[in-house]
C-alpha cells in the first residue's frame, strides 16, 4: 500500500502554485489531526479564504485527498450530495437513490483503503448543507471515518460549531463527540495573503506601498483584501458600500454576547474575557499596546470604525437635551441662552423654582463649550452625518449632510 499514487489526475488546482512555504503554520495543524486519525471541523470567519487552503492541502502528497466542494451543488440536498461525493470518488451517480449512492460510496471508499494507507475527504463548504442535517444523515456521514479507523479522516468547514448551529436531536449521540473536534483557522499572514494575489486576478500597477497598506488593513482576511483593492473610495475605505456589507456580515453572523464583546472592543471599553471562538478564528487578537483599557483589539480597524458608527448608541443627558433643542430647529441658529435654559434649567431660574437649591453654579460658558465638543465628537453624530456650526457670540446651527 502506497500514497505515492495519484488518487485523481484531474485534480489541477492553481494552489499549486502556492509552494511549499505557503502556510506552512496551517499545514503543521491540519497535518498533525490527520496522522492521529482525527475527522475535524474547521471554524473560520465567514469569507476569510479556508477554501484557497484546503485546496492547496488538497494537493499534497502525504495522503490520499477527496476534495469535496459543497459550492458545484445544484441544489442543497441529501441526494445531490451524495452524487458529488460518489462522483468524486469516481463512482457513477446515475439514477441512484440516497440508500444506492450510500452503499457505492462506502464500496468505493473500502476499495480505496486497500491500496491507500489514508484516505483524507475535504467537504469544504459543509455548513451551507445544514437545513438538510438530521441524526441520520450525519451519522451516515461519520460511518465514512468509523467503518474504516485509522484509514479515512474526514474534514468539514464551517462558521460556527455544527453543535450551534444543528438540531439538538440531530447532534445526538454518537454524533456530538464525532463533530466536535474544532480546528480554529485565523486569517492568512501578510505573506501568505500576498502569494494568494498571484493566483487571483488584481489591479495592475498597483503601486507596492499602497498594496502594503491594503494588506495590512485587510487583517489577513482574503475577500476583504480584494474589496479593498477594488474600492471606489481608497481614501475613505470605511465608506465603501462593499466593505460596509462585508462588516455588517462579519457582526451578524455572531450571536449577541459575542457582538457585545467586539462592540465594546471598539469602542475602548474595559473588557476582561474574550470567549474562545472570538479568539479562535482571529477577529479579536490580544492588543500589543500597553496603557489602555482593553487587553484587546479587532483583527483590522476597519471593523471598529464600521462599528462606531453603525452601532446603536446612547447621548447622555446633557448633550441629548442639547442635540434635541437644536434638532428641533434644525437650519437655524439656536442662541446661547436657549441652550442655557434648556439644558441648565437652575440657571436663570429663582431659588425656589430650583427646589430650594444652590444656583447650578457648572452653567458656564466654558462648560458650554465642552458639552458642544464632546457632542461634534459622538460617534451618534457621525453616524448621523450631523454638524454643529458655531455663529460666532450668537449661538450655534445644527446642519445635517
């Protein structure tokens, strides 16, 4: 038995190209699960390039590989999987029902094991099948690995843990154990990223600075890197309408806890814990600047600025009144003593319409100007495109671009 001999001849995949340095981190991890005989699930942000990896892994020689790509489905059925999967395993599907596909399958598959000491199956994409899932469909899928042990290893992908995102009933048994072996794929290194760009297509004569720069933005992370290079605003990227649509995936794919942790990353807040996932897959990285709040930041800035200013957030007191009086007469200009009165009632009130208490002694206009700056500098007016224009000793103008 041998592993020197091709499994499929037509597997021709440009990730070739990539060498024997690309991600060679990577290739230790995966390689270290597949000698211990380990079917494992690969947890990755969504869009992060898992699938330029396994087909590169694919393409090694120290086991046999079937690289099954859930994304050449016609339809996201049971059926329609099992055709692939028998297809590529050089099988003919032809008119068969789900019982005849699974027992060719397995027929091929023990044939293969007589000549190949290990047999690797990718199912890149896995997760995009999970309405089909039931107790029966993945426990048919992990007899591929337990019918034959030591011999077949099984790889799914997936955005999040099969456990959240399966049917309890369906992740029963034997199957929770089989499924729950994760390997967390971070985004790409700078290099690494960069020898991907010369198997996709990217703008020619992109000055080398600028690609430095769009690299270091992207995070590692491979889609984002090439709506970076394709941006229509490269001064203002976070304006982007492609990169606002690949932030708001990035935030609501994770559920509620998790979005709380990196919007308080964001912005700035004190946070302790990261849970592991964040962690695992690369979108929060331990921060290598000392002094401040957080021990942590987002894998690119991009990230934080979309979420400063799309995440719901809350004027205090003061500047609430305040930007509600001029929204109010929003055009015109509101004078310095609406504002006193609105926003520091006590100040021109008489003792006893002030409760019988001191005179607000804070209503300066020195305190004037510090609540006008901190209220141009909320992220809600951003968000908002709202501007405050001072009318020099007459008051201030709230104008909305």
């Amino acid at each position: 038995m041998t592993n020197s001999m091709k499994l499929k001849p037509n597997y021709n995949f440009r990730e070739a190209e990539l060498g024997p340095k690309f991600a060679r981190d990577k290739l230790k991890e995966f390689r270290e699960l597949i000698d211990a005989s380990l079917s494992f699930v690969v947890l990755s942000m969504p869009g992060v390039g898992v699938s330029y990896f396994l087909r590169y892994l694919a393409m090694q020689t120290f086991a046999a590989f079937v690289h099954v790509d859930l994304y050449l489905l016609p339809t996201l059925s049971r059926h329609e999987f099992y055709k692939l999967l028998l297809t590529e395993l050089n099988g003919t599907p032809d008119k068969k029902t789900e019982e005849e596909l699974l027992e060719e399958i397995k027929k091929n598959l023990k044939s293969l094991t007589e000549k190949r000491t290990k047999i690797v199956i990718i199912f890149s994409r896995f997760d995009t099948l999970k309405d089909q899932f039931n107790w029966n469909f993945l426990s048919n899928i992990q007899s591929l690995a337990t019918s034959f042990p030591e011999k077949v290893v099984l790889i799914f992908t997936s955005t999040k843990p099969l456990f959240e995102i399966v049917d309890a009933e369906a992740m029963s048994g034997g199957n929770l154990h089989f499924y729950s072996e994760n390997l967390y794929f971070k985004p790409y290194s700078g290099d690494d990223l960069k020898k991907l760009c010369t198997i996709e297509p990217i703008r020619p004569g992109l000055p080398k600075p600028v690609l430095e720069e769009l690299l270091k933005l992207s995070g590692g992370h491979n889609q984002l890197l090439h709506i970076l290079l394709n941006s229509q605003k490269p001064k203002n990227l976070v304006l982007d309408k492609f990169v606002k649509l690949q932030m708001k995936e990035l935030v609501d794919y994770l559920d509620y806890s998790q979005r709380k942790t990196i919007q308080n990353i964001a912005l700035g807040k004190a946070v302790i814990e990261v849970d592991d996932y964040l962690l695992g897959v690369g979108m929060v990285e331990n921060s290598k600047i000392k002094n401040q709040k957080s021990k942590f930041t987002l894998f690119t800035p991009l990230l934080s600025e979309y979420i400063k200013t799309n995440a719901p957030v809350k004027l205090p007191a003061k500047e609430s009144k305040l930007f509600k009086l001029l929204r109010k007469n929003i055009g015109k200009t509101v004078s310095k003593d609406e504002i006193f009165t609105e926003v520091w009632p006590a100040r021109n009130a008489p003792r006893s319409e002030a409760g019988g208490g001191e005179i607000d002694e804070n209503a300066t206009d020195w305190a004037l100007d510090a609540l006008i700056y901190r209220l141009r500098k909320h992220p809600f007016m951003q968000k908002g495109g709202f501007i405050i224009e001072s009318q020099k000793k007459v008051g201030y103008t709230l104008i909305q671009t």
